[in-house]
C-alpha cells in the first residue's frame, strides 16, 4: 500500500543507539519503505516504531534490504521485516483498509 498520507516513524540500531526519525512511504505486511536524513546501510538492522489505525508497532525488527539517496539527499531504504507477529498485524489492519477504501 503506497501511503496516501505520512506515517511518521522513529527508529534505532539498538538499545543504546541515536534515535532517528523519518516516514513511511509506503507500507505492506512483510515490509516498508522509509524516508529519513539518518544514513542507513544496506543488510542493517533497525527497529522501527509507528502508529497504524489506532495500533501501535513499537521496535518493529527491520531489515534493510535495499537504499539509495533522493535528489533532497535523503535516504531512501525498503526495509523488510523479521517478526513474524507484525507481519500477521500488519496484514489484517491493511486488508481491513483495503475493504474499507472499496
């Protein structure tokens, strides 16, 4: 699902690692895209935090599987995600707004 408004997102590389921010671009149950200044790196591992439709994902373990920069030098990074729980959450909260949006 491409996001039709921004998800904010808060993210880190671990328990005592700098807090980063940015949005989702676009959402799906077993991953995302994400827009942030914070550099990232190709096969990193981030925990990602956001709120969907009243629900709560908090340090979402998230893989990053692909990055480049955009031309307002942000970075840009599909990210996949690791916890089989969130992609099950994800999925019924996103085909819920799929039914919805018909």
């Amino acid at each position: 699902m491409k996001a039709s408004y921004y998800i904010p997102v808060r993210f880190s590389r671990g328990e005592d690692s700098e807090e980063g921010w940015g949005r989702l671009l676009g959402l799906h149950g077993s991953g995302a895209k994400l827009l942030t200044r914070m550099s990232l790196h190709p096969k990193e591992e981030i925990f990602i935090s956001f709120l969907l439709e009243g629900t709560s994902f908090e340090s979402v373990r998230s893989r990053v599987s692909r990055l480049e920069k955009d031309g307002d030098d942000y970075w840009v990074g599909e990210l996949q995600f690791v916890g089989m729980k969130e992609r099950v959450d994800l999925n019924r909260i996103l085909t819920d707004l799929s039914m919805r949006q018909r």
